[in-house]
C-alpha cells in the first residue's frame, strides 16, 4: 500500500519514522519549506524532512497545494492514502480526493475538543485531565472529520506541553500504524462522526497569550506556564524587560496580586489573585534558562516589590 505522507515538526516525524518501519511503501514526503532559525538564521530543514531524508525517501516543499504542479505531482504518486500530521498547510478538497481512500489525520486531542491548532496546549492551559489522539478520515472543515480510532492519555498535574507532546506522539505513530494495517486487510477503515456537543477551538499560541496576569488565580497561572512549556514561555515585564518563567508550583500565601512576598535561593514568591505563586526556574532577558537559586546569586528583590 502506498503511502503519502505530510508534515513538518518532530510530532510528526514520529509517525513517518513509524510508517516507514512498519514496511509502507512512501512514495513522496510533503514538509513545509526550509525556515532560518538561530542567531544566525541559517535556513533550517523541519524535523519531517531530515527523517525523510535519512530514509531515503523522496521530498516535496511547495508553498501551497492549491495549484495544478502540486496537484499532479501527488497523482503522479498513485499513492492509496494520505497522512498528515501537523503540516502548518490547507489541503484542498481536491488534494482531499485524490487517494482512493483519501486523506488521514493524526490529531493530538479527544475530538471535539479542541479542535485547532494548539490543542496540546489549551487543553492543559484549561486544566483538561485527559487528552488523546484521533485519527481522523479530513474532509473540508477544521478538523470537522470523522474519526476512526480515539487513544486517550491522562495529563499528569506537574506535566508540560513537552512531556504531553512526546507522549501523544508516540501514541500517534503507533495509532496510525494499526489503522494503515487495518486498512491494508480488509480495504476499509470504520469511522464515527464527531459529536456535535463538546466542540472548543485550541487558537493558536501568541506571545501576549503568554504574559502573566497577577489577578488571575495561582492556579491558573500555573496551569499556563506548564502549558507554554516550551513555547511560547509564559513570561512578565520585569524591569523592562521579559522575564520567561519555565517552572512554578502554588504556594498557600495571600497578598496583593503580583506582591512579591518572599525572595531567597529557595524560590521566588508573588501573590496572584487567589494563593500565590512560587517559582523555581526561569530566564532573564538576553541569559540562558536557569534554576532559581542561580537567579537569586547576586540579585536582590525586597519583599513587598510589585511587580
């Protein structure tokens, strides 16, 4: 069975390491174009195409799928089925059409929730307990389709974004593995639709979702910096500069909202609008990421600083 496969970051190279292991025939590997990144904004191939590279395999980065080159160049494939798995672009209902058994989804949620672009993220921003992965058959919609296998994954209370993401990617590649297999048995894969109730949106990350509101509860605060763990770090102003903030627990003491109540190598304090927040890892402007005693070397915040 011919498999093509689309995506662009380590998510997804997951599933196309797997696919390939399990013995598929990948005729052709859609990534998003080559990026700068870094100080020196050297152009930068994703996570997909170094995989598809290393296995050999043959690799397409068009700008859009909405034209007639990048159109045939999939016919031209005679592939049976399409993946794809957070490839960054839109896929026309005529991409949609063109494998016979047309296009799968690996998404990393409980559709219908959090449908979207961050769904690993606002789900535990949200303070969601459970998430998952569906496979889902794409159609026209955002992520409207329907599914064909759920594979649920409970949220630890001290997990990150990163530790969920590895996790759901790991599940991801071996759930789309076990419905390929299926579909290569017996030719077709059930699929239910997606529940009408329960529907929420995962908008994509910007740096302002990140910044810090004292007002808001400890426990909600703590809740985003765990869920922009990595990116786009939850962070504050501090002394005109953005302070990232990678690690912080609820702490029982009361104050003002963003009072700082205590400072010493064992954390650093700040009242929220319910309990307060004691935070443990963070990153000055223009410095690595470092553990708070580290911070608190040289530096002094008096009790009672609002900050």
């Amino acid at each position: 069975m011919k498999v093509i496969f689309a995506g662009t970051p380590d998510f997804a190279a997951h599933a196309l390491k797997a696919i390939a292991a399990a013995g598929f025939e990948i005729p052709l590997v859609l990534t998003q174009p080559d990026r700068p990144k870094g100080r020196g904004m050297q152009l930068q191939a994703s996570p997909v195409k170094q995989a598809a590279l290393e296995l050999g395999l043959k690799v397409a980065q068009p700008a859009s799928l909405r034209n007639e080159e990048a159109q045939n160049l999939l016919r031209e494939q005679n592939a049976d089925i399409m993946v794809v798995a957070a490839y960054g672009l839109i896929l026309p209902e005529a991409v949609l059409n063109i494998p016979p058994h047309g296009c799968l989804n690996i998404h990393a949620s409980l559709l219908p929730r959090w449908r979207g672009a961050a769904p690993i993220q606002r789900a535990i921003e949200a303070g969601d307990t459970e998430t998952g992965v569906c496979i889902m058959q794409m159609d026209v919609g955002l992520d409207t389709g329907a599914v064909i296998s759920e594979h649920r994954y409970t949220i630890g209370d001290t997990d990150t974004a990163t530790e969920v993401h590895d996790a759901l990617a790991q599940i991801g590649a071996h759930a789309i593995v076990a419905d390929l297999q299926q579909l290569q048995k017996e030719g077709r894969l059930k699929s239910i639709p997606q529940a009408e109730q329960g529907i929420t949106y995962a908008q994509k990350l910007s740096k302002e979702d990140a910044k810090i509101n004292w007002h808001e509860p400890a426990e909600t605060i703590a809740r985003k910096i765990r869920a922009f763990n990595p990116v786009p770090v939850a962070w504050i102003d501090y002394q005109g500069k953005p302070l990232k903030i990678w690690q912080a627990e609820v702490a029982a003491q009361n104050g003002k909202a963003g009072e700082v109540l205590a400072f010493n190598s064992d954390g650093l304090i700040i009242a929220c609008g319910e309990n307060s927040l004691k935070i443990t890892e963070l990153q000055p402007a223009g410095s690595k990421r470092m553990n708070i005693s580290a911070f608190a070397a040289g530096r002094t915040i008096e009790k009672g600083t609002q900050l």
